[in-house]
C-alpha cells in the first residue's frame, strides 16, 4: 500500500494507499503467479510507489516470501500434501519524477526457489534454485489530480533479464516453477484512483486495477512455444494514519481480487495452471522521518478456485524500506509492496 504523508505544523500526515495499476485488454481471458507451475516473480505484486514530484527520487529494498504449501483442486483443499514450495524474491526499485504528472518506475529482482518432496524414503529438497529474475521499466502518469482525488495511468513492459532455461545435474530442463525468469517480453498496465479524507481526515481509499499481459517464450530450443497465463488483479483498500511519539504509523486494509488464466503450450491450454483467488492483506507502514520508512504486509488467503489440482499460497510475507532523496517538497511515499 501506498502512503502520502505530508509534514505540516497544521495537519497530521496522510496515507495515500497502494499505486498502481491497470487492466488491459488480451485476447486471453484467463493467469500468472501463485499456481503450482507459474514461474518468475511476482513483479506485478510489487511495482507500488505511484508517480512523484517533480526531481524526486525514491529508492526501495524488499522483500517477498511466498509460502506455497498448500494443495488445492478447484475451491477443495487436499489434506494429503507431500510437496512444499517457498518462493522468495528480492526486490530493487528506483522511482524518478520526471514531472509533477509523470515518474520513470524501474525494479530489478533476484530470486530464489526452492520445492521439497515429503515422503516415506526422503524430506529432502527436491530442487531449488536462484538467480536474477525479470526487470520492468514503467511510466506513470498523473491524468486527474485534484485536492482530495487523483487518477493515475501505468504502462512499460516486464523485461526478460532472468533465465528461463536452467537445467538440472542430467541436463534436463527445469520446471517452470524452478526457473527465476520467464523469458517473455510482457506488458504492464493499469490504472489507480486514490481518495483522501474518507470516512475521516486522515483516512483513504484506493481502488486499482492491475494486468500483466504475456507473450510467448522458446522452451525446449525453440521446438515449443510456452506463454504465461495473462495477470488481472482489482485491489480495494483503506489506510489511515496515527501518531505515536515520533513515529507516523499507516496501517491499512487491502482485500485483493486475482483472476490467471490457463498457461499456453504451442497455442493449447496447459493442464493445471491459472485460477481465481480471493486475499485479505492487513499491512503497516512506519514513517520514521521524512526521508525514511519501512513497511511491513501479509497476504492471506480466504478464497481460491484453481484449475485443476495445485499448490497455493497459504501465506504471503512482505517488507522493506524506502528512502527518499533529492525531493522538492516535504512529501513521502510509502508502499508495503502491494
């Protein structure tokens, strides 16, 4: 979630929730992300800060722990589950406002993936791996930007900078789900409205709507085409903001609507991938001076319907910390990676 704070002698900080983003339109209708056999990162969890002021720059550490342990076909949850996977992914951002309407987002991620095998011969590891995963390069843009009410626009593209072709000791080529990259040139896009003083002054909301929409990539040297399910998210939350001593503390409410469709193999749907699922994200974010933050989110699942039988999130960790540099004017964004 995103926050505005502004320091003032007359006014307690506001919070300005979540940034971006999006929904286009793709010619597939269904995902990408927590399924069993998704790959990369989840970049479009964490693209946040919205645009900035003019010559502000802001630069963020994060990072995200998916725990997927759990085994889902369709909405009912399998009780026998002898596989368990833990994505984690470090995050790199620099966000540049170019304008007071428009800001050049960039992130860069590394990634670790790991999967063990319960059972009566072994616990152990079947495999895991790391790497640096995919990068983006966003603009966003401020096309309404009123007193208590602003909409703005993202656009870029997710760039293929991790690899997607590791393999193993026999020289086989690794799951998807094990790969740090996805090997696909993806667009990003979206489209954020944020409105202060709800309900009370220092409260907001933010409605979002988020998409990756995905290409194909060479698997198996280019005898098939492998494409990512396309990404839709809709996001609704409400932050407000407290003091305590000198602190600024944001804490928020974010529920997260995340529609994937089926991955495409040469054109064809690929068996046991893309869903549905319902999240409630409780966050908080720590202003500890104007120029410093850390912010802190869990994601918990409270509904998900999957296409066919596969793992899926039973919690989500996020954190980390924002500095802001070189700002025109005594304003601060936080983001707990949302």
């Amino acid at each position: 979630m995103n926050c505005d704070i502004k320091y003032s002698k007359r006014r307690y900080p506001k919070i300005i929730i979540l940034s971006i983003i999006l929904l286009a339109v793709a010619s597939q209708p269904q995902g990408f992300g927590q399924a069993c056999c998704s790959g990369g990162v989840p970049i479009s969890n964490n693209i946040g800060v919205r645009p900035i002021d003019n010559s502000q720059f802001i630069i963020r550490g994060l990072y995200d722990a998916n725990f997927l342990n759990s085994f889902y076909t369709g909405s009912d949850k399998l009780e026998d589950n002898n596989i368990k996977r833990l994505s984690q992914t470090y995050f790199l951002q620099g966000v540049y406002g170019i304008t007071d309407k428009l800001s050049v987002n960039a992130m860069l991620s590394y990634v670790i993936h790991k999967r063990t095998v319960q059972n009566s011969f072994s616990s152990d590891p079947v495999s895991s791996e790391n790497g640096f995963g995919d990068a983006i390069l966003l603009l966003q843009y401020k096309i309404l930007s009123l007193r208590k009410a602003s909409i703005f626009l993202t656009l870029g593209p997710k760039i293929p900078v991790g690899k997607s072709d590791l393999r193993d000791a026999n020289d086989i080529l690794l799951p998807a789900d094990l790969q740090p990259g996805t090997g696909s040139w993806d667009v990003i896009t979206g489209i954020g409205y944020i409105k202060s003083e709800f309900i009370r002054p220092s409260m907001n909301l933010t409605l979002t709507a988020v998409g990756k929409i995905n290409s194909y990539s060479d698997r198996f040297n280019g005898t098939q085409q492998y494409k990512y399910g396309n990404d839709y998210q809709f996001l609704f939350g409400i932050t407000d903001s407290f003091i305590a001593k000198k602190l600024i503390l944001n804490p928020g409410i974010l529920m997260r609507l995340w529609y994937t469709s089926f991955d495409k193999v040469d054109g064809n749907n690929f068996p046991n991938t893309g869903g549905s699922w319902i999240y409630f994200v409780p966050s908080l974010n720590i202003a500890f001076n104007p120029k410093f933050s850390a912010f802190i989110s869990f994601e918990i699942p409270i509904y998900q319907h999957l296409n066919g039988t596969q793992l899926s999130t039973s919690i989500r960790i996020s954190g980390g910390i924002q500095l802001s540099l070189f700002s025109n004017s005594r304003k601060i964004n936080l983001n707990t990676g949302n």
